[in-house]
C-alpha cells in the first residue's frame, strides 16, 4: 500500500489475513530504489516469517465501522 503526503511517498508493508483484516508490518518512505529506514523491506519480511511461522505476534485494532 502506498500514499504521498508531506511532499515524500510513502509504503506501508502489509499482509491480509482474512476478511476485512491487514496486518502492517512495517512502513516507510522512499525515493527510487532508496528506502528509509534501509531495511524497512527485510523487516516485513521478517515480520511476515514470524507470523506465518506461528512465532509472531500482533496488536489488534479495532477500527469502528462508522466511518
């Protein structure tokens, strides 16, 4: 997922775990090929690893449907 505020573009590394549920891993912005903080796609990965793997864990949300 990406967006573009504040004049940079932006990445939010995710993975949908069902219906109406994502889960982000990890976000950043970027420029080209060049991505800050550096690692910002190894973490997701990583991220992605864990949960897949059953050694992940995540902080629910609940985001109101009134929206």
């Amino acid at each position: 997922m990406g967006f573009y505020a504040e004049g940079r573009q932006y990445r939010v590394f995710a993975v949908f775990a069902g219906s109406k549920v994502v889960i982000l891993l990890a976000g950043c912005y970027h420029k080209g090929k060049v991505y800050e903080p550096h690692d910002a796609i190894e973490t997701a990965i990583k991220r992605a690893k864990a949960l897949k793997e059953g050694t992940g864990t995540t902080n629910a949300r609940q985001i109101s449907s009134d929206l």
